[in-house]
C-alpha cells in the first residue's frame, strides 16, 4: 500500500467532532476566570487599600518604608508629594508618599 492511502485511511478513522473548539474555548475563559480571581483581584484591593492608607496619613502614625526604615510621620501636607518622619530622636527623614507601607507592628502584638 501507499503511504498516503495508509494516512488518509487513519485519518478517517478518527471520529470527527466540532466540539474540539468550544472545548479550547471554555478551557481559555476558565484559566482566565481563574487568573482574575486568584491573582487580578487581590492585587487590585491591596493597592486600593495602600492608596487609601496613604491618603489618611496624619500626624502620628507609624509607618515603615519601603526600604524598611521605620518611623513615626511628623510633618505632612496635602501638596506635597513627600512626607517628614521621625526616626529616633529628633532624626527626621524626608520620604515619598508612595514608598510608605503601614507598619503593622502594633496588630501583632494584640
């Protein structure tokens, strides 16, 4: 026989179905639904609530920054991107808004 006789007829043995598309679609759509709920969303409400948490600085609040120095905001204004904070003693450090993380110090220990 043939090679391509012996192809042809194992490729007309084979079932043919339309669902081989719909199925890589549904697949498609689960991964993604998959992805937004266990990776899109939460990252999505930690930064809404870093946001939020910087916006609601006041004076004496504990913070860490994002190079893990921590401090107490001493100085802060509505226009200026930047804030003063103290460190140890009268040590003030003048740092960006958006390189403050909340400290979570005090919610460990209750």
């Amino acid at each position: 026989m043939n090679t391509l006789t012996i192809l042809l007829q194992a490729q007309a043995a084979q079932p043919q179905g339309g669902t081989g598309a719909a199925s890589m679609w549904i697949m498609l759509l689960l991964i993604f639904g998959v992805m937004y709920f266990f990776m899109i969303r939460p990252q999505r409400k930690q930064q809404k609530e870093l946001e939020n948490f910087r916006k609601a600085l006041k004076k004496g609040d504990k913070v860490v920054t994002a190079g893990g120095i921590h401090g107490t905001v001493d100085e802060i204004k509505d226009t200026d991107p930047t804030v003063l904070i103290k460190v140890c003693g009268e040590v003030k450090l003048r740092v960006d808004k958006n390189s403050l993380v909340k400290d979570f110090s005090e919610a460990q220990q209750q």
